[in-house]
C-alpha cells in the first residue's frame, strides 16, 4: 500500500466504520435520483449509499427499501424530511427493514424522532447548519451530523463549506463522526476535510449522473455541459414572499421564477390578492418540478438541482469508477503532505 492510501484509510477509518461501508464516502440522497439502482451501486462499490424518501408514502418507501435490499449486497441508508406528515410512519418501515442508518434532512427533527430511530437500533444522522444547533444535536443523542455549505445541490443554507468546516470541525469533531457536504468534486479537497477532522464526505452532484443513475439522459447532459458558474441559487425579489434557496441551472425555469415573483408581488400591492394566497403561490411554483427535469427530462421547465462542483462533472461513468477516482487523487494528495 503506498504511503497516501494507507493516510487515507487511516483518515476514513473512523467514517466508514460509522456506516459498515469501505470507504467514508456517502451519496447524499436526492430525491428521484436516489433510488434502488443508485443507492445499492454506491454501498456496492465501498461507499454508502441513502435513499431519498422526498415525499413518498409510507408504502413506497417500504417498497424501495426492499427493492434496494434485493440489490445491495452491503448496507444502505435512508433519508427522511423532517415535516413530512407521516414521519412517524416511516420511521416505523425503516425499523421493519432494519435500516442501519436513518439521516434525518430539512431541519430541527421533532421530539420523539431521533429516540424512536435510535430505539430501532437505527444509527441517527442530522444536518447541522450552525455550530449552536449542532451542540443541540449532540445533547439530542445524534450519532453523527452532515455539515453542508452553500455550494451543494439543492436546498441551501447561507454558508460555505470551507467556513462551516472551520467553525464546525475544531469543536464538534471529537464528539460525533462530522461528514463535510457541498462543493466537493476532487479527492484533494476530500482529503483536506479529513485532515481537518472531518470522519468523511456527503457528495451528491458527483454521483447524480453516474452510469447507475435513472436520471433521463436529458438531466446528464445537462449536468455535463454545465459549469460552476451555471449552478445558481433562487432569489427572494420582495421581503414579503420568502423563498428558500435552492441551487440548480439556470434555465427558463429558474428566469420564469423572477418573473413570477413580480407578478405576485404586484398583485399584492394592488389588493388583488391576498398574503396568504400569494405565499402560497410562490411555495407551490416549483412543486413538482425536480421530477419533471430528472425523471421526465424536461429541463428547461423543471428544477436541475445540481451543485457547483457540476463543472468537475464530465461524463456519465460508474459509480465505481467515480470513487476509484476520487480516491486516487485524495491518496496522491495525502502522498505529496
Ligand atoms: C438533484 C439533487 C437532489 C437533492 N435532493 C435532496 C433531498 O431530497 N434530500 C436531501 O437531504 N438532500 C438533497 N440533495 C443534497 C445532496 O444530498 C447532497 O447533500 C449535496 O448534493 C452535496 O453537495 P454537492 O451537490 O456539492 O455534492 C440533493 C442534491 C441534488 C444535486
């Protein structure tokens, strides 16, 4: 073994007991795209794979988790929103499965949530979006926490990856395994998270159009021709009309959204309409609309959620093989320290 893959495995070890896998490399889940074929090619190939709920019913999650298990030769996670209605419900499928890993997404988990996983024997994984709320976490009982910064796909806080890291990491570290989210796109910077403390790294946009993905070839083209700059977060227009950011391309889409905001936003000032209904308008513009770009390819219409690290993205090629990469130029980075 050369001296930066042994650094390597030494830096990971700690992550990838955490979740039983090879590597401490998760897929964060994205809904629609994590499904069975994605998730079970992750923990296959040595990393860990987490399939997204999103909105499913209970009985769709029980049925992809099973779909999942009859691929996935290693363990597997799942990821639940937090306000979804029947979060109780699906924590009780993932206890029927015996789902090793449960990461809890969207904010703080309500009482009774993480003991009822934890009571499963479920290890228990939350977003943790300030160093105060991560504390929180801790004295919650949470297993281990994601950090994500603002480049990452998806929905978005206001900070980066590389100043939550150093805020976060220095004091957190030791308590709880600490998994870096958001931008990363190259083995070197994985390794520079662990260097810093970090138990290991949640990537989603690198694996969203692997070969194993069912995302329509529309969606990988675009993700291929896309660079850095072309991955932007919504924009709140009027103070009155919140917005939670959210990063994909840039597309009819994402300039009908502004446009859309005026409208409301007009029709406000003229009493045409009412604050509740104009709110209600701008939460539900988007509604629906990740599935159109990822499943139905319509991505000038839909939301290609997508990171800033989708310029690092080049072509569509096994999950397999993306790790192999990234682990390759991480080891050869620790190498050269
Ligand atoms: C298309 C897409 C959909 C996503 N959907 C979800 C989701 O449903 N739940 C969630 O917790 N995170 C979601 N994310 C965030 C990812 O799990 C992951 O944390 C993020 O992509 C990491 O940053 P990166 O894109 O810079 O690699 C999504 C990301 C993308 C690109």
């Amino acid at each position: 073994m050369s001296v930066g893959t042994d650094r390597l495995t030494r830096l990971m070890a700690r992550g990838a007991e955490f979740f039983g896998s090879d590597y401490a490399i998760l897929a964060g889940a994205m809904s629609w795209v994590s499904e069975r074929h994605l998730v079970s090619a992750m923990s296959n190939a040595g990393g860990f794979g987490v399939i997204a709920c999103g909105a499913m019913t209970p009985a769709l999650l029980d049925a992809e988790i099973a779909g999942t298990k009859a691929l996935a030769t290693k363990p597997f996670g799942v990821n639940l929103i937090t306000m979804h209605p029947d979060l109780m419900a699906l924590i009780d499928i993932c206890a029927q499965h015996q789902v090793s890993h449960v990461v809890l997404a969207g904010g703080l988990p309500p009482g009774g949530a993480i003991d009822k996983i934890k009571a499963s024997g479920a290890r228990v994984v939350c977003f943790a979006p300030a160093l105060a709320l991560a504390k929180k976490l801790i004295r919650s009982g949470v297993d281990a926490l994601v950090i994500e910064g603002m480049e990452a796909g998806g929905h978005i806080g206001p900070v980066s990856t590389s100043v939550l890291a150093q805020e976060m990491l220095p004091t957190i570290a030791e308590q709880v395994p600490v998994f870096v989210a958001g931008g990363i796109g190259r083995g070197e910077a994985i390794a520079a998270y662990l260097e810093m403390g970090a138990a290991g790294v949640q990537l989603g946009t690198r694996f969203a159009i692997a070969r194993e993905s069912i995302a329509h070839p529309n969606f990988k083209k675009a993700f291929i021709r896309a660079s850095a700059r072309d991955a932007i977060a919504s924009v709140q227009i009027d103070p009155r009309l919140p917005v939670i950011p959210v990063r994909a391309l840039k597309n009819a889409a994402s300039e009908l959204f502004a446009a859309k905001q005026r409208e409301v936003a007009q029709a406000l000032d003229e009493g045409r309409i009412e604050m509740g209904e104009a709110q209600l308008q701008i939460e539900h513009y988007w509604a629906g609309a990740l599935r159109r770009a990822v499943i139905d390819g319509d991505v000038e219409h839909g939301s290609v959620m997508a990171g800033q690290s989708v310029g690092m993205v080049t072509k569509e090629e096994p999950v397999a093989d993306i790790i192999a990469t990234l682990l390759a130029e991480a080891a050869e980075a620790l190498e050269r320290r």
